[in-house]
C-alpha cells in the first residue's frame, strides 16, 4: 500500500512527528505519589487528647452515684404488630438487673399496642398516672405551664423512651406534665392494676421495686451522685454534719482495642522498582493510612468503647422538627460545660447552614488546629464521615475532652516495639518461600468517657430538609 502525496505534502492520516507512544520510551515522566480517595480530615484522632495507658487498661475512678441510666427499651415488629423484646425491660430504671426472665416475657406480653396521629394529645397533665408508655415509633414532646399559663415543651422523645415508670418515686402519683405527639408513631402501654397483679404475685419483683425506691431515697446531688453532707450559713455552736466521699467499688476498665493487617510485598519489586519512589514506603503510608481510618470509624461506632454507643441516654436529646436548627445546637450545647467542639457529618453541617441561612444567620468561621471550621456559638463544627447516615438521619455530637476537665479522652500505649507513629508500629514477620516480605502493621487505640456529662449526642437529625 502506499499513500499518495501532492506537491509533496503528505495526505491526512500520515504521521508527521515521533508519536507520544515512542517517545516515552525515551523520556522519564513526572508521576505523583499514589493517591486514595479514602483519606478523611479525621479531626476526631487530632482533636482528642491522648492518654498514654501502660499495662494495656485504663481505669475510670468515679464518685458512687445512685442514679441508674434509663436505657431504651426495643422492639420487634411483625407485619402492623409491635411488641416488647423481653430483656430490654431491663432498661426501665426500676428492672435494672432484675434476673427472672419469665416474668420479663409475661410483662411484655401484657403491654397493649396504641398507635397515634401528629397533634394528638396522649397524657393530659395532672392526669392519674395509671400506664406506663413505651415510645416504639415517633416523636412525643413532654408539655408543661410556664409561669405566665404559657405552654412550654420541656423536652422530647423518641423510639425507645420511656415515662410513666417514674410513679413509683412520686408522692402524688399525677401526671407532672402532658404528652403530645409531633409525628404519628405507635406507642406499647401497660396498666398499672396489669402490673400490680404481678408484682403481688412476684416476691422476687416486690423486693426490686422496695430496693429501687429505697436508693431514691439516697441523699443525692442532682447528677444522681451520693451527696456530701455539709452546713452554710450557721451561727454559734451549731453541730457540723460529717461526711466523706464514696466512690464506685466497681470502676469501669477500658481494655485499648486494635486495628491490624499484615502488608506484603514482593522482593522483587522491593529490590528492582525502588527508584524514584521508595515502593515499601509508600505501600506502607497507604496502610497507615487506611489504619487510621478504620481507627477513627471504631472510636465513632464501636459497640464497646464507641462514643455513639457509650453516651448516656439522659445525654441524648431529640431534634424538635427534623433538621437541625440553631434551637437544636443550642439545646444541646448547654447541657455540658466547657463544650470544645460539635462533630457531625458534613450533610448534617450542610443541613444545619441550611436552617441558619433560612433564619437569615451566618455563623462565623474560626480558626481550629491551623484550619478554618465553622461554628456555632463559637464552638467549632468539625466534619466526621464516620458518623451514620441512615435514610437521610443522623447524629451530632458535642464533647467536653481532656482528663483535667473530666472530659472524653483518647487511649494509647506508650512507646511500642518498632513504632512509626504514636500508638502504630510495624514489625517485620519473614519472608516466604515466594520471595514475599510480610509486615505485621497494627494501632492500638479506645477512648474513655470520663463523667456522662462530658459527651452529649442530638438525635435523628434530619438530613434530607430542604427550604423552598
């Protein structure tokens, strides 16, 4: 074949120059390190202070407290049919404990199923407490007077609360306040003669209760801790009250979890492909990497030590619409002191910019580690992908840290055996009879709540509102 020319000059299709092709064969090109798409601001693992643990256990020493934490109560759900999972009655602050499983399954059993619409009004307040309500599914908010005959919302709840249990500590067994719902929901109600019948019946759950309402009793500070007897304002010879401080005879331990995995690499591409970049190293930063990544995931949600999971329950709050509001961070925020940062998903960020922007507010910038975050109230809002997002809802957490603030802190070792970084170190494991070199990689990492209040969590945020 050959191609035709006119006057000299080559036909279209022809190739006029030496191709990019061939001429890399010639040329070294300029290359980036490899990149992953994975890696994250993990503002959690450089915001928290860390606390190098020896002996591999860390120890949290509290004053005793009386107060027992009002856990949520689950659910099963069979077609249109909601009932009580037995154990999680457990969660009622008078069963904490409470042994006999049979009589948990037939108290379950005698819950009725009530279901009910937005706006309806459930519990009148200065009603007889006469049920006891178990929230399945929905939002209901806790209704009062205000000083003025206002009405005013003095909190809300959701799937898994509780109310109506506290009767039994109250001397005038009336409703302090009303409920009334804000989404349609179904509720599971027990009567109180449907309870009684069993406690009359029950030896074993008589002496619960009589046990329960006795540590009611206890003086106690409003946080649910054994109080400190003391006098003020005395005159003369006046008798002083002795005291001293109680502490918990079973303090919870944090044994440090880990994240491992064994990299490997071949000697040949150990030896031969080293230049201009070090293959080993960088294998080895991406592992790190994703190491650190898995970390943080695990300080978020892991069942044990996870800072969702650990946050006690009367330090969880409820959005009052959906999306959160400024109302919403603001409730949130007060309910701790010394708060030092939000952290959220960057959607529930987004979705909060949204609300203050509707209200015509601006939150201001500032400058954290270095970086510039948003705020609220001029506690910054650092962003967590590892925080769930599930079906557009979400969660916000506010943390008090470091251990001289009775704060959230983080747990490492000290100094390891070959470490790289704190609490990281890779090891050398052989190599095989393929030639492939192994490295143990391993972080070592827990985190510890060091009083309730240092943590608190807003709840089914809506991330998915949009303002039109």
């Amino acid at each position: 074949m050959t191609t035709e020319t006119t006057a000299g000059i080559p036909q279209t299709g022809q190739q006029t120059s030496l191709s990019v092709a061939a001429a890399k064969n010639l040329a070294s090109t300029t290359k980036s390190a490899p990149q992953v798409q994975e890696i994250s601001n993990r503002w959690l693992l450089r915001a928290l202070p860390w606390v190098e643990v020896s002996g591999g256990t860390y120890r949290v020493n509290r004053r005793l407290s009386y107060a027992v934490g009002r856990g949520r109560v689950g659910f099963a759900q069979t077609g249109g049919r909601v009932s009580v999972i037995p154990p999680s009655l457990r969660e009622l602050p008078v069963l904490r404990g409470f042994e006999d499983d049979a009589l948990l399954t037939e108290l379950a059993g005698r819950f009725v199923q009530r279901d009910f619409a937005a706006g309806e009004e459930l519990i009148e307040q200065g009603r007889e407490i006469d049920e006891v309500y178990l929230i399945a599914h929905g939002k209901v908010d806790r209704v009062g007077t205000g000083k003025y005959g206002d009405t005013t919302v003095l909190g809300t709840l959701a799937d898994g609360d509780h109310l109506g249990d506290e009767a039994l500590t109250l001397a005038d067994r009336r409703w302090p306040y009303g409920v009334r719902a804000t989404t349609a929901g179904t509720a599971l109600v027990l009567a109180w003669p449907a309870f009684q019948e069993l406690v009359d019946r029950s030896e074993a759950l008589r002496d619960q209760i009589l046990a329960f309402i006795a540590d009611s009793q206890l003086p106690q500070t409003h946080k649910g801790e054994a109080a400190i007897g003391m006098s003020a304002g005395h005159e003369g010879e006046f008798e002083l009250p002795t005291a001293f401080v109680d502490y918990e005879l079973a303090p919870r331990e944090y044994e440090l979890s880990v994240a491992q995995t064994v990299l490997r690499v071949h000697s040949r591409v150990a030896d031969l492909y080293n230049q201009p970049m070090d293959q080993t190293e960088h294998q080895l930063r991406l592992t790190v990497e994703a190491l650190r990544e898995r970390q943080e995931h695990e300080l978020v949600n892991n069942p044990e030590f996870g800072l969702l999971a650990n946050t006690g329950y009367d330090q969880r709050i409820q959005t009052h619409s959906g999306p959160p509001t400024p109302d919403d961070m603001d409730d949130l925020l007060c309910r701790r002191r010394s708060t030092r940062f939000f952290l959220a998903h960057p959607r529930a960020i987004a979705a909060f910019g949204r609300e203050c922007t509707a209200r015509g507010l601006y939150p201001e910038s500032i400058l954290f580690e270095g970086k510039t975050v948003p705020s609220w109230r001029g506690v910054p809002i650092l962003t967590c992908n590892k925080i769930p997002v599930v079906n557009g809802s979400t969660s916000i957490l506010a943390m008090r840290v470091g251990e001289d603030n009775q704060g959230v802190v983080g747990l490492r070792p000290g100094a390891l055996p070959d470490q790289v970084e704190p609490g990281l170190n890779v090891r050398f494991m052989g190599i095989d009879e393929k030639a492939v070199i192994s490295y143990l990689v391993s972080a070592y990492y827990s985190a510890a709540i060091l009083v309730p209040d240092a943590i608190g969590v807003l709840e089914n945020v809506d991330t998915a509102h949009w303002h039109h």
